[in-house]
C-alpha cells in the first residue's frame, strides 16, 4: 500500500512538471506627434485579437491588452500565446486622431519580440463662414471647396463642392484637419451672369481652431 502511494505521488509530480508553460510575447514601441516628431505621453495603446475559442472562429475583436505610453512615449505589454485569427492595434489620444492598424498574427506570436511605432496627427479645425453680403439677384451663385486634405473620416474637412444659390445665402461649416498644415480653399462667385473665381490658403496651426470668412 505504501508503494502504491509513492507510486501515485510520483505520478503526480511528473504531471505537474510536464504541464506546458505558455509562451509569453513581448511588444514594445513609441508614439509620436506627426508633425513636431515629439514623443508623446500618456497615449492609450489597445492590442485586441479575433479569439479562437473551443474550434470556434470569433468575426469580432476583443481587447487582450492595454497600456499607456511613458513619458519618453514609450509602450511595451507581454501577451500569453493563445488561438488567435488576427491582431488589431488601436492608438487614441484626445485632440489626435486615433489609429487602427491590423497585424499578422505571425508577427506578434514571435519569439525575438515585436516592434511597433506610430505617429498621431493632431486635429486642428477650420470654422468657415460664407454669407452673400452684396445681393444682386435670386440668381447670384457661389461654390466653394478645399483641397490639400489628408485625414478623412466623421467630422473632417473633405473636397467637396459645395453650391449656394440666392441672394440671402449664408453657410456656417466647421471640421477638422490636420495641424501645421496649409489648406487650399477656392471659391467660384456668379453674379449677373458674371463670373469671379478666387483662392485662398488657410494654415491650420497647433490644435487650434481658425475661423474663415468669405464674404462675397
């Protein structure tokens, strides 16, 4: 009975010294401010994955890891091995525009350690007004578009016309763009039947909003 126990006991210990320690990922990089080169703290880095959960695909990404960068905008997070389909990191900051980019699983699962860096773009707004201060007619027209926009999305500037008819036209419009940048703004004015074309450029500055007028 005694040799029976001893038996067991070793068996239980071999068990317990074969169990497979997971292996463990390491990712490390640094945020910076696009247009200064500025590293940048405080910044939240989320790592999300499309699990693989008892044979069963999962479409949607759950976060597995979140940090904060330091103050030399560095970030680093280990991650246990698991079955995952893909990689996802998220970058947000207040008054940035926030970042998603996809990584290959192969990438992240890598013994030698990962390396990841990402530059913010800061939003700056333009607040653009546009009112018919000189009616002639209901026939007076105006059209008016940016260009040089980098960033797309909800709330940002883009290069579509835009028209006003009549002579009571007033417009108010306000988006984001990307800082320390030039923004283009043409304007084509039509009054009785005479055609004036005009443009302009508007610098975006730091985070800041600039407010626009055309007056026509």
């Amino acid at each position: 009975m005694k040799y029976i126990s001893i038996l067991l006991i070793l068996a239980l210990a071999l068990s317990l010294g074969c169990k497979k320690t997971p292996n463990i990922y390491k990712i490390n990089g640094n945020v910076k401010h696009k247009s200064l080169g500025e590293n940048l703290s405080g910044v939240k880095v989320y790592l999300d994955a499309k699990k693989i959960q008892n044979g069963t695909y999962n479409a949607n990404f759950v976060n597995v890891k979140t940090t904060n960068t330091d103050g030399s905008g560095g970030f680093s997070m280990e991650i246990e091995d698991s079955q995952v389909s893909d990689y996802r990191f998220r970058v947000s900051e207040t008054g940035y525009y926030s970042i998603e980019e996809e990584v290959n699983v192969d990438k992240i699962h890598s013994t030698s350690g990962f390396t990841k860096n990402f530059e913010l773009i800061k939003k700056s707004w333009i607040e653009l007004n546009v009112k018919n201060t000189m009616p002639q007619s209901t026939d007076d027209k105006i059209t008016y578009r940016y260009s040089n926009i980098e960033v797309k999305g909800r709330g940002c500037c883009n290069n579509n016309v835009v028209t006003g008819d009549g002579f009571d036209y007033v417009a108010h419009h306000k988006c984001s763009v990307r800082d320390h940048a030039w923004i283009h703004i043409y304007w084509t004015v039509t009054k009785n039947g005479n055609q004036s074309i005009h443009n302009d450029s508007i610098y975006s500055g730091n985070g800041e909003t600039v407010i626009y007028n055309i007056n026509y």
